[in-house]
C-alpha cells in the first residue's frame, strides 16, 4: 500500500491522500457516535465531547495559576515562540480556536502593537524636520491607537473559559482588535475564507474529530492564509522523556488537587497529552486537510511541537 506514493508524481499523491483520508474517515465513521477516548479511558463521542467541557468549565477560574505552575511559566515563552513565528503584519485578520482565556491573541496584539510602534518611530526618524505640532499631531492621529486593521477572534466551545478570558482582557486593557466567540473547531461558525491565520494552542488534543477541525481550519483561511497549532508532542530526549513522565503522572495532578482542588481534569490533561499523534502522524492529518508546505518545530525537546502549513 505505500508504493503508490513512490512511483507517481504530485497527482497521484494527492490521490492517494484523499484515498488515506477516506480509509480514515470510514473508519471514525464506524466508531462515529460510538465510542473514542477520553484521555486513557474508552468512551462514546458524545460522552468525550461533555466531559472535555466539563474538565474546561471546572478548570476555568484556576486555568492561568494552574498553567504557570504546572509549566513553570514556560508555557509563556512557547506562546511567545509561536507569535514570532507568525510574524503577523498590520492588518493581519486571526482566528485563536480553542482560545481559552486569550494568551496568544493578547501576544499577537502586543506584536502588532510593537509593529505599529516601530512603523511609527520610523517615520518620525526619517522626518527629522518636524516640529513639535506635527509630532503631536502624528501621535494624535486616528490610526495611532488602532491596531491599523489588525484583529483577532479568539473561538472557545467552553463559555466559562471565555467569561474568564474576557474578564483577564479588560484587566489588563485588551479592549480593542478583540472579539469572543462560543464555537465549536469542529463547526466553526464562520464564513469561508475569513482569516489570514488561523492558530490553535493546547486545544486540538481535546477536539473529538481532529480531522472535522483541520477542515474547518482550511475551510475559513484566505488562500495564502497560515493554519498553527501549538500543541503536546512527543518528547526527542529519552532521558528527558523519562522524566517528563515522572512529572507528568506524579506530579501535575497533585498540583491539581492543592491549587484547584481537582485531581481528575488534570489527571486527563496528562492522558491526553500522551494520546495525541506525534510529530510526524500530525503533519500528514495536517496535509490530508489540504496543506501545503507543512512543517513543524520542536520545542523544549518536543515537549510541545509547532506545526505550521499554508492553505494555497
Ligand atoms: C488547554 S486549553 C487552551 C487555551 C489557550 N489556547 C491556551 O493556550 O492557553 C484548551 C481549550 O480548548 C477548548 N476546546 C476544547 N474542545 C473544543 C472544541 N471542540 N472547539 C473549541 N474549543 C475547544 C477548551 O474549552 C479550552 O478552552
């Protein structure tokens, strides 16, 4: 069954993906309304879909002390990474599904923000000549606060993340270039061809359909437009690999239990990480949505891996 792929060109491997796919499908439609995971637990896709809401509405309040505890505080520098790997431009028109309470859409409009200054600084630079008045004018200037057309929607099924995710956004002065919108991955309630990036952190492990998600993450992007995903993976360093596994079992739901009282969605936090495919798997479901150009990055080891592919 792989020679196919060898012996014929570009055509046929597309043939080829979409027969993949099919086999794939026919498959999930077997189990369909039957029966998936829910971290290591076998159960019916309905059931997954409510216990991954209600892990999400029961870790809401606690979500950001639990993510920096848990993580370190690492998980900030790999949302970071993720941002500076966009390089998203003035006018840039993001999706964040599975956005929970807003980290990569609060670091993209500090990016744009960033930007907007440096276009700024820049031109005041090369206008030497100004006076004080056409300084302050040019800092007065209507599109000096705006995000220069900037925006980014940040997409959770979960309501109670959003309510605490828009709650964090007007604390820490996030009021414009932002929306928040109740949607499934797997039935994004968008038009076709909206966005130019779509991103999705930490949420796709949890979606029933993987490949329901990537569809819709293609469906909605502008051609040129670039589908993210920071997620788990698997770890490259067997001995880092060892110890991650000690920390992740013995210590993340213990931490759950002290700082949130919850030792069972972050017990299925920890199944779900070793459940989700790894690097290379992910990249060819990526590919069977109609990407081109995938890749991806490990990070800290293949900890976490960023997968990257455009829509053409
Ligand atoms: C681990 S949190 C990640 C939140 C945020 N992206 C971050 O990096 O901090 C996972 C999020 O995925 C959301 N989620 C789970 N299933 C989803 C689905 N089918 N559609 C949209 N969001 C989903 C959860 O509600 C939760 O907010």
């Amino acid at each position: 069954m792989t020679a196919p792929v060898h012996s014929a060109g570009r055509w046929c491997l597309a043939s080829w993906r979409s027969v993949r796919l099919g086999y794939q499908r026919l498959h999930q439609t077997q189990a369909s309304g039957r029966e998936t995971h829910f971290g290591f637990q076998t159960v019916s896709e309905e059931e997954k879909g409510e216990r991954v809401y209600h892990v999400f509405e029961s870790v809401a309040k606690n979500y950001d002390v639990m993510n920096d505890s848990m993580s370190l505080g690492i998980h900030r520098l790999w949302k970071d990474w993720l941002i500076r790997h966009m390089k998203p431009t003035p006018g840039t028109q993001l999706l964040d599904v599975a956005g929970g309470t807003g980290d990569v859409s609060f670091r993209f409009i500090n990016y744009i923000r960033a930007q907007r200054e440096k276009l700024y600084r820049d031109k005041l630079d090369s206008q030497e000549t100004l006076s004080w008045s056409d300084i302050s004018k040019s800092y007065s200037n209507k599109d000096q606060g705006s995000l220069m057309g900037s925006h980014a929607v940040i997409c959770d099924i979960n309501k109670e993340m959003l309510k605490v995710g828009k709650e964090k956004s007007l604390q820490l002065g996030y009021s414009e270039g932002l929306s928040w919108v109740a949607g499934d991955a797997e039935e994004l309630p968008f038009a076709d061809e909206k966005f130019d990036v779509y991103t999705i952190a930490f949420g796709i492990r949890n979606v029933t359909h993987i490949d329901k998600a990537l569809e819709e993450a293609h469906r909605v992007l502008k051609p040129g437009g670039r589908f993210l995903c920071l997620e788990f993976s698997q770890v490259t360093n067997p001995l880092l690999a060892r110890l991650y596994d000690l920390y992740s079992f013995q210590v993340i739901p213990v931490l759950g239990q002290v700082i949130a009282g919850d030792w069972k969605s972050y017990q299925y936090l920890v199944e779900s990480i070793r459940r989700f495919p790894p690097q290379e798997e992910f990249k060819e479901m990526i590919e069977d949505a109609g990407f081109f150009k995938v890749t991806y990055h490990n990070l800290t080891s293949g900890v976490v891996s960023v997968h990257s592919g455009f829509k053409l």
